[in-house]
C-alpha cells in the first residue's frame, strides 16, 4: 500500500464479517451434536447453498488475487487455468457427483473403502487427506498472513493467530453447518465484490470489449504480444500436466469431495454441482476481463505500476489495486475485507476435511474398528480440529518465507497423483483390488514429491541448482500416469483371496451407487 | 445379494446404466478433449490465437477459452436435466416392480 494506515471501511466490513460468522457458529453449534451433524451438517444442506459453498470453497483467495496477478502478467496464458478449472467442475459433475454421494456417508474414504480392505484403504485415504490438507492449510495461511499484514498493518504473527483462531471456532463449535454457512456468506459476498469490480472497470471503457483489450494491447510492454500464447508455458507436457492437475487434483481435493455428503440425496448432489460449475464459470470469465482490464488501467499509472513494470505489493495485488482506482477508498476496503473472509472460509473447510480423516477414517474405522459411539467420536473430532489447527499455525509461522505456489501445486498434485486414481479405479473398474489401489497411492505420493524437488520450482529456485532434472513445473501427467499404471498393473496380478472378495464386491457397488441407498 | 443380481439383471436398469455412462463419458471426452486442443494448439498458432476476433480486440484464443467456458455450464445444465428425468424414469420403473 501507499503509506495508508488501515482502511476504516476494510476494518468494518471485516468485523461485520467475523461477528456474522460467530453469529452463525453459535447457531450451528445448537444443531450439532451427532457425528453426521458434525461431519455433514446432517446432510440438510439443499443443492442450491451447496453449489454457493462448492463454488466458495475453490474461489480461494489464490484464484482471486492469484489468477488476476496472472493475467496480468501472462496475459492470455492465465486463461490456461481459469478454463482448466471451468472443465474440472463439470468433469466431477458428469464423473463423480452421483455415485460418490451414493456410496459415501462423511468422507470419500468411505467410497474407496466400499468393497476394498476397509482398513487399509481408510489408511490410504487418511493418509491422502493429510499429504494434501496441510500444505493447502500452510499455504493459505502463509498467503493471508502476508496479505493481512500489508492491507490490516497487522504483524504476520498476529493475522496466523487471528485466522488460526476463527478457523477453529467455526470448526470446533459449529461443524459442517457453521462451515457451510460462513462459506456460503463469503461466496456472496466475493460473487458481489467480484461483480461490481467488473462492471466498474468495464465502465471505465464505455462498456466494449473491444476498448478494454485494445487499450491492454496499446499499453503493455509486450503491446498485443500479452494476447500471445506460450508466454508461461511453451511445450504439449507442461501444458497437459497443468491442464491435469486442475482436472484430477480438483476432482481428489478432500474437503470438495466431503461436501457431497452435505445434501440428501444423489440428485441434489447433482443439482449442487451444477450451481457451482455456473458459479466458477461465471467468475473465471470475469477475473479474466478484470485481469486484462487491469493492463490497461494500472500499467501507467505511477502510484501501481513501477517504472519497470512491477506492480506495488507484488502480482497478488492487481485486483486490490484495481478496486482502490475504479471505486475509491470504500470499495478497495470492501474487497480487502473480502479477501481476508475468502480465507477464512476456505481454510475452515480444509480444516475440517483433515480432522474427519483423523478421527472418523483413522481413529474410529481403523484404531477402534468402528466400536466407538457418536458422542466419543464427535469429542476426539474437536480435538484432532484443535491439534490440526494447531499444527497448520506452527508450521505457518515457520514457513513464512516458503513459495505459497510451491505448496499448492503438491496439495493439488498429491490430490490428482494420490486421491484421484483409487476413487476413480474404485467406481469405475470391476478389477481394482487393495493392493493394487495402495501400490498405486503409494506410487502417485513418491513420484509426486520427488518430481516437485526435483523441478525447477525448488531444484532451482530453492536449493540453488543451475538447472533442474525435471524440466517441468507440474508433475502430473507422469504421476498420474504412474498411479494408474502401477494400481493397474497390481490388481491384475493380484491373487491374494483379498482380490477375489474386492473384485466379487464390484457388482453389489455398482448398483448401490447408481439407484442409492435404497434398493 | 439377490436383490441386486435381480436390479443387475433388469433390462431397463441395463438400459439407464448404459445411458448415463454414455453422457457421462461423451461429456466428460468432449470438454476435456476441446480444453486440451485449445490449451496445445496455442503453441503452434500463437500467431492466430492472438489475431483480433472478428474484427474486435478480443484476441481469437481467448474468445474461444470463454466458449469453452460457456459450453462447460451449458453442458452442465444440461446433464443435470437428462440424468434427474432418467433417475425419475429409473424410479417409476422400479416401483412398478416392487
């Protein structure tokens, strides 16, 4: 910021959020009692608030700042991502939707665990959670920390403390609804915020589509050459591996997935995916416009955009910046606060993705065999919320100055690398058996996290190597691609009795996840 | 079990299975295909992919993400309605065996 103290307007607007939130948490806390109320609010949620809370959960503060900062500085090549995300959604729609709020009750453990060896694929999927959990939660807070600090003049210390804290309360206190509920109330507020940014900066251009992008080509270093392709990636792999990243790490991503169960039924599950591809889709397109918009409204303007071209605060700070220049004081304070709220709710989601993991998954199906009552599960829950939190604050004060894109592409490629392939070979092949989906886990995780060393992204730009052995910034295509041969090749092979009884399951699977719970 | 080798065995299920597995796929290979000639084929076009689109500013590769956007929800919309009236169907069926 430009020597500004804290923005009255961003303070208040954040306070009205928080009590609304807290608000919200002590509602839901009187509805939550049973592990069901806690993990799925009871599964009450209608298709409509649930498409809303889908879309919250992946407009993130990385996709609104993020991608804004993209597009303004890789021009048409951070449509890459905002398109890849579109058809992620409605992939998971047409693939996953029906039959994983079919078979599942609380997590998608449930699923992988229908027919397989219940408690080493709930080992797998725990374990699939966490690797994809925390380092989402660190980079998010990271993220915040940093963001706060600048917009709120609040210590990095104290804005980890301040989101650490609320995410914990809502989680503890109030479960999946209150969850639900402050995700809900953000992606509003962030759909709102979004909204009017658009409309202000096409304003600015006598509302054509044509000025805006003439003036982005007039004003630009590149001039029309920001419209070129192949600015951040210019090779078939790095540009698949991106696209499947986003198309099977979003369909592995754990707290998405849980919210399946939110809703009664298949078709509501259905109906609520469908809201949030049209939700994504609509504000993929419009952080689009905003992005090119800001080329051509901040490059030029001195207090922004510096001689060389970079903007103040870093790229996470376009839309920021953009909000102060098109509306003023009060609307840059609005989106400021919005921001902070789109991290909060996020954050408390993916916290209570890992907290099912480790106490119902983990601690009740394989520790306790499922010999646990209700009440005793919903305790050791709120507990393994707290020490998750916990953990997620420490090692968010520790990794202040990690790569916050670093973090994301693991959780995302863990997600496409580990979650992906055992819940898809799990719905769809009669063959899977345990051992090939924990060979191929296994696979995925190892290949994951050796190729995201070993490439430029921390081979290089971390540990200080001239050149990376892995030439490419997302693993994926080759994980995903030695996951699902390797979980492939096992299972065929596999003649272990368990096999027999895996494979024998499949036909009972296929018609419990097609016509429900009923049949 | 023998209820689900009953539902297996049902012509009318087969029919629906078969069905939705072909929206599902057809969908799912059609969207995922388009997104993946786009993103590719920028590589090789760069030229035309930042080539006005009909006689706008707006560059032709970007115009083209933003249908694959649309037909994304368009699509969308779309399975949501065919699978909720074959789940009705499916529904009817089964209540008039039971």
């Amino acid at each position: 910021m430009t020597g500004t103290g804290p923005n009255i307007t961003a303070i208040a607007v954040f306070v009205a959020f928080v009590s609304l939130s807290l608000f919200i948490t002590w509602w839901a806390s009187k509805k939550t009692h049973s592990a069901g109320e806690f993990y799925t609010a009871g599964g009450k949620i209608t298709g409509f608030q649930n498409g809303l809370a889908l879309a919250g959960d992946f407009m993130s503060a990385a996709t609104f700042l993020g991608l804004t900062g993209l597009a303004f500085i890789g021009g048409a090549d951070a449509m890459l991502y905002t398109v890849a995300i579109t058809v992620s959604w409605a992939f998971i729609l047409f693939a996953f939707a029906d039959r994983m709020r079919n078979l599942g009750r609380y997590t998608f453990a449930d699923v992988v665990a229908y027919r397989l060896h219940p408690e080493r694929m709930r080992v797998l999927a725990a374990a699939g959670t966490l690797t994809v959990a925390i380092p989402y939660l660190i980079a998010q807070m990271v993220g915040a920390g940093s963001l706060i600090e600048t917009l709120f003049n609040i210590p990095y210390l104290g804005a980890v403390m301040i989101v650490g804290t609320l995410m914990t309360i809502y989680v503890v206190f109030g479960g999946m609804l209150a969850t639900t509920w402050v995700q809900v109330t953000k992606a509003v507020l962030l759909l709102a915020g979004g909204t009017v940014l658009l409309v202000l900066v096409f304003a600015r251009f006598g509302f054509s589509i044509d000025t805006l992008f003439e003036r982005a080509g007039d004003l630009h270093p590149r001039g029309r050459g920001v419209f070129l392709p192949g600015v951040l990636y210019d090779d078939p792999i790095s540009i698949i591996s991106l696209g499947l990243a986003f198309i099977c790490g979003t369909a592995g991503l754990p707290h998405v997935l849980m919210r399946f169960f939110t809703v009664p039924d298949a078709q509501q599950a259905r109906n609520s995916i469908g809201y949030a591809v049209g939700i994504i889709g609509y504000f993929q397109a419009a952080i689009m416009i905003v992005g090119i918009g800001a080329i051509a409204l901040l490059i030029g303007d001195g207090e922004y955009v510096d001689e060389a071209g970079r903007i103040t605060g870093g790229a996470n700070m376009v839309s920021i910046h953009l909000s102060r220049l098109v509306g003023g004081e009060v609307f840059f304070g609005l989106i400021a606060a919005v921001a902070f709220a789109t991290i909060l709710a996020v954050v408390a989601g993916i916290l209570l993705s890992a907290s099912a993991a480790v106490a119902h998954d983990f601690y009740a199906r394989v520790i306790r065999k499922g010999d646990i009552s209700d009440d005793a599960e919903v305790k050791v829950s709120r507990f393994a919320t707290v020490v998750i939190a916990g953990v997620a604050m420490g090692l968010s004060v520790l990794f202040q100055n990690v790569n916050v894109a670093i973090l994301s592409t693991i959780a995302l490629a863990v997600a496409a690398s580990v979650n992906f392939p055992a819940i898809f070979l799990a719905l769809f092949w009669s063959g899977l058996t345990t051992r090939g989906a924990v060979a191929g886990g296994v696979t995925g995780l190892v290949v994951v996290v050796a190729l995201i060393i070993l490439s430029p992204t921390v081979w290089v730009n971390v540990l200080g190597n001239a050149n990376a052995v892995f030439p490419y910034a997302y693993p994926t295509l080759f994980s995903v691609a030695a996951a699902f041969a390797v979980t492939i090749t096992v299972s065929l092979t596999d003649r272990s009795e368990r096999a027999t009884t895996d494979r024998a399951g499949f036909p009972a699977q296929l018609v419990r996840s097609e016509i429900g719970e009923k049949p | 079990m023998s209820d689900e080798a009953d539902i297996l065995s049902d012509p009318e299920f087969q029919r629906i299975l078969t069905l939705r597995s072909r929206w599902r796929w057809g969908l799912s290979g059609l969207l995922i295909g388009a997104y993946l000639i786009w993103a590719v084929g920028g590589i090789y076009y760069s030229a035309a992919y930042a080539a006005p689109f009909m006689g706008i500013a707006l560059p032709w590769g970007m115009a083209v993400g933003l249908v694959i956007i649309a037909l994304s929800i368009v699509l969308s919309i779309a399975y949501v309605r065919i699978v909720n009236r074959l789940e009705a169907e499916e529904i009817v069926e089964r209540d008039k065996h039971q």
